[in-house]
C-alpha cells in the first residue's frame, strides 16, 4: 500500500482529518494519491467500555475493531499543483476561444470589444470561477454532493450539471471528430481541398458546379467531409468516415478518463501546452506573410460607437460565462482533488487571465491569417477584374480614362482602385452594369466568419496558401483536437465525479458505458444531416440551463447559505479573508447582472424563431431555415430536460417524498461497494447549511469536509448511538474537549 494511504492508529479521544494526517507524510512520487481516513464509531466504544468490553489497547478488540467496527474512504488527489493548474486552463481554454472570440471581436467593434469583455470578466467571470473553486475544494465532492450539501432542496443543481454537461459532450466530440478527419487529410501534398475536383467525360472537362459557385473549401468542408443534406428533415443514412472517427474519437476520451486524474492529469501535459505551441508557431509564420499587418491592424481599430450597443455587452457576457466553463461541473470536479488549503482565490485569477490572454493571441493568429487571405482574394479579384475593363474598352468604357502610369497587365490592388473610383465618376449611376467589384482588403476582412466556418473553410483555405502547407495543416488541426480534449476531459470529468460520489460505481465501468452510449447517441450527429442537429444542440442544450444553474448556484452561496459564512469558510481554509470586493459581486452584483443576461436571452430567443442555416446544394450556398414543427419540440425539450431536475428534487424535498432519514442520496455512506444508510437526529435540522459554524468542540467539522465519516448504522446502537458529527450528510470529523490546545494544531 503506498505511504500516502496507510491507515493511522488515533487515540480513543481524538480523530484526525485525513488531511492533517497527509501533512505529516514524507513526499510521495505516486501520481495517485490516495486520502485514507479511519474512524471509529463513538457509539459502539460507549457500548463496549459500558460492558466491561476489552480496552482499546487490547489485541483481539483491535482486530474486532479493524473488521467491523472502522470504515474508510480514498479519494485521488492531484500529483502537483501544475498538473491541477493545466487541467483547469485546458477545460477552460477551448475550441470557443480560437473561432467564436475572434469572431466576436470582428463583429462588435474590433480591439474595442475586449473593454465590456474584459469589465464582464472580472465583475461576472472571476467572482463565478473563484466560487466554483472553493466550494469544490471545500467540500471535497463533484457538483450533486456539493449543493446537497449547502442546501438539499437545491441538489438538483449538480443534476441539471450533469444533464447540460451530457449534452455538451454529445455534440462537442463530433467536432473534435471533424478535426480527426481534416487532420487525417492533411498527409498530402497539394492538401486535397486545393483546388475544386474536375468531372471528366468523353470529349470534355469541367469543374463540379457545386464547387465553381462556391470554393474549394466550402465544397469540401460540405460535400467531401459532410456530404450533408438540404435540410434537418433528410439525410438519415450515416457517413461512415465521420462515425469512425467518432468512435476513435470517444475512445481517445474513455483511455484518457478511465482511471480518472491519474490518467488524465498527465495527458493534461501535452493536451493544455500543445495549442500554445502552434498558437505562437502560428502567429510567428502569420507575421512574415504578405498583407498579415492589414489584418492586426484591422483587429486593433476600434469602433468605439458600437459600445453603446446593449447587444455587444450581452455577447461578451454570455463568452465570458462559457469561455470559463461555469455550471458545467468540471470546475468543481477537479477542484474536490485538491489540498483542502490550497490557494484557489490565486488559482481563479490566474486561469482566468490566462484564459484572456489566450483569447487574445488566437484573436492576433486568426487576424494575422485572414490579412493574408483578404490580400490574396483582393489580388484574385483585381485580376478577374482587370480583364473585364480590358474587355470594355473600344466598347462602353473609353481608353483615354486609363491613366498612363497604370500597366493593365500588372495592376496592383491601389491602381485598381484608383481605376474604378474614375471609371465610376465618368459612368456615374451606370457603372453597377459594367459588373466590376471593389475588391477591396477592408471588405474581404469585415466578412464574419465564425466556428466551423472559420476553422474549416476561412482558415483552412488561407493555409493552402502557406508554404509548406500540409505541415501547417497537420499542426492546425492537431491544435483543434487537443483543445476539444481538454474541454471534453473537463466536461465528462464534470458528468463521472457526482455520479461516482454519490452512487460510488466503479470509475472504469461509469466510464466505458458513458462513452459507449454518448457514442451510440452521437450517431445521430454523423448522419448526413448531422450537421443541422450539432447546430440545435448547442443553441439550445448549454446556454439557458447554464445560466439557470450559474444563477442557483450564486442564489445558494450568497443567500441560502450565506455570504458571511462562507467568508468564514474561506478564511478557515486560506488562511486570509478574500478581498471584501467578493461579498458585494456575489450577493449584489453578479446574481443582478445573470439575471439580465437570462431575461436578454429569453427576449432574442424568443424573437428569434428556431432556424439554422441549411447548405442548399443546387445554389451552392448556406440558407436560412426554420426548424419543421418536430424540430421545435426538440428545442423546447432540450431546455427543459436540461432544468427540469432542478424543481423535481426541490419539490420532492419540500414535500418530504425524499428524506435523509429515508435514505436519500445525500444521506448515504458507502464501504466498498455496500450502502449503508444513515438516520439524523432531530437536533441537526439545522445543519444542512452550515459547513464550520454552530459546533461544540465535539461537533466542529473536518478541515478535509469531502472525506466523509463511517458511522454504525441506524437501529443498531442505543440511544447515544452517533451518527454523522456534522449534519445529514456524514461529513466531519470528531474532536475531543481540549481547551488548552491551540486551534491551528488542530
């Protein structure tokens, strides 16, 4: 048994918390500690010295002790606070902050949008994360165990996290799928969406009208890698390169997530460093391209008027609240392996600014790239365009109107401008008929293009343009995976820790079937029409019911809880008082400011009829369409599957349909598999919100509160029987009357 999880002899008056026993171990190198905590139960001891039993010393009561008498529990802790730190920026950081912050940026006014993000952030973003942080760390459990214990009647928090996290995972591996797929493509030179495919036949050549309306890698991103459907109403039949490389996909996250952190925290190594790698690779080859500077400078030009726009500070709050990945449960997850005296306050800024800081370099690297791209379009189009004057001229466009210093066989994106600004001053309302375009660099940029259009149509077309292109193209969509990864090992992290603390299962059988049916479900995903459900989901499945739960969860800290107490909390587990600036946000502000944010979102979403883009084949062109009557009720049910848990657990505890008494699930402990139900008593009604105040020296809780405490089952001790020290839930340790010892030794 490895140092860090062998069992301790405690004195007859004196029980230690698991983490005041850890603190006393020499180092260990095991990546998987374990967190071992023996308790013996008071009232059998009471029982045993009434009847003149053997003294805790003897032999043969020890072994009677140790067999029947003493129950424990391990729990996995993280082998270093850097393995800790990458696990949470690679859950944060994610696909989201490389193709929908850019974006974002583009549309709401360029380097001016990071001003309301960045205020968002820190009066919405940190004050959330830094919650997150430290109830997970305080109460030692995934997100079912941690609202059951500060308010049973709001546990059906952690459920709908749960249920949210499940349908985030459905959809958000098929597009790690896609990546799969384009990086498997990416081994060929020229890379295979080049160029549009020619049709041979017997006596002539020509180009798949598809891809002549549209481009290469719109072609290929839709027909090649989708084959996708007009519309979400057909296209049943699966695409079979896309369902294998969902299943390697699903198997790449059931391998990495198996054995829990000890497997997952060191692919967190390469999966969380990795896309920084390619990120700064990227924007150093970006810089040396032709036209790269147009697109940063783009970036950086601000338009100010655009934040007075109320829409602009709604979207860079709602990518704020999922750019941290609040309410998912994965935050509280890794955090409950955490050192009960960890530092989470440092830990909340320092994720969160890496996270800006992230968003901020994607933004430069996509912007450096798509200057690239906006100067290669612009000169295409100054070619095509230029053969259409010199076809108009002798005809409706006279020769003396070309300026002498102009080479019509070499025109420069300037000289074409200055060409049509005089050819439409001589035509005036005539020139629209002459067909000619502006070809401008500052329109082809303000073109917004975001999630799959960005990285596997804009981006993947500006890499063909690269030299040494597949290379490119490899490391690309490598990046792509190994953010998706991360994001995911957070998300099913977020799914399998409440379900395993609460139901104690076996990790590795949760696991495999979790996969294995999200797999089975996700075909629906791969079909041709697939596209079109990975669209309804993520519109429907996360951003309502997060906020409902991010709401709920401030509700139950700051209100049902208390804000006083748990400031007390924080001090106790610290060791300093958090910046005073906490209390007002999460009592005043930030519940306020979700709440705005919820009732703007109801408002657009009810405005906005459900619709998603259709790619019509025949027009080689995206299309917008509403969702058929079947496709609406799907919508509906996804958001009201994804809450529904919340008010079904408050009514069935407010009616008393489940009781801890009755052995609910927060009232449950579990030895090896073996339930063993506990009852409370009627004085510790008030226990349920309270984590550390309100105790006698006997009652006062464990600095370790997730390491939960084994006690006799009810009905069989007496009267003074003990069950759990501290409230219904059995977490807590006991401590005998000791006056004279000082609190920190404790």
């Amino acid at each position: 048994m490895p140092k860090s999880s062998k069992a301790v002899a405690l004195d007859d008056d004196v029980t230690e918390s698991a983490r005041d026993l850890l603190s006393n171990e020499e180092p260990s190198e095991d990546a998987f500690k374990k967190s071992t905590l023996i308790v013996p139960r008071e009232g059998a001891r009471k029982d045993r010295d009434a009847e003149g039993g053997p003294a805790s010393g003897g032999e043969d009561g020890d072994e009677e002790e140790e067999e029947e008498e003493e129950e424990e529990e391990e729990r996995p802790a993280w082998n270093s606070k850097l393995q800790y730190i990458l696990a949470q920026v690679g859950f944060s950081v994610g696909l989201g902050n490389v193709w929908r912050f850019p974006y974002l940026c583009q549309k709401n006014g360029g380097g001016a949008y990071l001003v309301p993000y960045f205020i968002l952030l820190v009066l919405i973003g940190i004050p959330l994360f830094f919650l997150e942080l430290a109830v997970g760390q305080r109460i030692r459990r995934g997100s079912i165990g941690v609202w059951n214990y500060i308010s049973p009647r709001l546990g059906g928090i952690g459920f709908a996290s749960c249920l949210v996290c499940f349908f985030v995972a459905l959809y958000y591996n098929v597009i790690i799928s896609w990546s799969l797929f384009y990086f498997s493509q990416s081994f060929q030179q020229p890379l295979p969406w080049h160029e549009c495919p020619l049709i041979k036949e017997q006596n002539s050549t020509y180009v798949v009208p598809e891809c002549e309306k549209s481009s290469a890698t719109t072609y290929y991103w839709y027909r090649e890698a989708l084959d996708i459907s007009d519309s979400i109403s057909e296209g049943a039949e699966l695409n079979w390169r896309m369902t294998v490389c969902l299943l390697a996909a699903w198997t790449m996250v059931c391998l990495a997530m198996i054995k829990g952190i000890q497997s997952s925290g060191k692919v967190m190594y390469f999966s969380s460093l990795f896309p920084y790698v390619v990120l700064i690779c990227f924007l150093v080859r970006a810089l040396l391209l032709k036209g790269s500077w147009d697109g940063i400078r783009h970036m950086f030009t601000p338009k100010l008027e655009i934040m007075l726009e109320a829409k602009v500070w709604r979207e860079a709050a709602t990518q704020v609240f999922f750019a941290l990945g609040l309410g998912f449960g994965g935050v509280i997850a890794f955090s409950s392996y955490n050192k009960r005296d960890n530092n989470c306050h440092f830990d909340a800024v320092m994720v969160s600014f890496i996270n800006f800081f992230t968003s901020v370099l994607a933004t430069l690297v996509v912007f450096a790239v798509l200057g690239f791209k906006a100067n290669i379009m612009s000169a295409k189009c100054v070619t095509v365009n230029t053969k259409r004057i010199v076809a108009l001229l002798g005809n409706q466009l006279s020769r003396n109107l070309i300026p002498a210093h102009i080479n019509l066989t070499a025109v420069s994106t300037e000289d074409y401008q200055k060409l049509t600004d005089i050819i439409r001053g001589e035509k005036g309302a005539d020139f629209p008929s002459l067909g000619l375009e502006t070809c401008s660099i500052e329109e082809e940029l303000n073109k917004a293009v975001q999630g799959t259009g960005l990285a596997f149509i804009a981006f993947t077309e500006a890499m063909t343009h690269f030299p040494a292109s597949p290379f490119w193209s490899v490391m690309f969509f490598l990046m792509l995976i190994n953010l998706g990864l991360g994001s995911m090992f957070g998300t099913i992290e977020g799914i399998l820790t409440p379900l395993i603390d609460t139901f104690k299962v076996r990790k590795e059988f949760l696991t495999v079937g979790c996969c294995l049916l999200a797999f089975l479900i996700g075909l629906l995903f791969v079909q041709r029409s697939g596209n079109y459900y990975v669209a309804m989901f993520d519109d429907y499945s996360a951003t309502l019911p997060l906020l409902i739960v991010v709401i709920l969860e401030n509700v139950a800290v700051a209100w049902v809880y208390g804000v006083d107490k748990f400031f007390e909390d924080l001090k106790d587990m610290l060791g300093f008082t958090p910046f005073r600036f906490y209390y007002y946000m999460w009592k005043y502000v930030t519940p306020i400011l979700l709440l705005v944010l919820l009732g703007s979102s109801l408002v657009q979403l009810c405005m906005t009829p459900p619709s998603y883009n259709a790619w019509i084949q025949e027009l080689a062109t995206e299309k917008l369409v509403e969702f058929p009557p079947w496709g609406v009720f799907v919508c509906i049910s996804l958001v009201v599957t994804a809450v529904l848990p919340v008010p079904v657990v408050f009514f069935l505890r407010y009616f008393n349909v489940i009781d801890d008494s009755m052995g609910g699930v927060g009232a449950v402990s579990y030895k090896k598999g073996r339930v063993i139900k506990e009852a409370s008593r009627a004085d510790e009604e008030d226990d349920d919100a309270s984590l550390i105040h309100g105790r006698s020296p006997s009652e006062a809780p464990s600095p370790s509160p997730g390491n939960s405490i084994y006690r006799k089952p009810a009905g069989t001790g007496g009267p003074d029987s003990d069950t759990a020290p501290n409230g219904r839930y059995g977490i807590g340790y006991l401590m005998a009357d000791m006056p004279d010892m000082p609190e920190s030794d404790l």
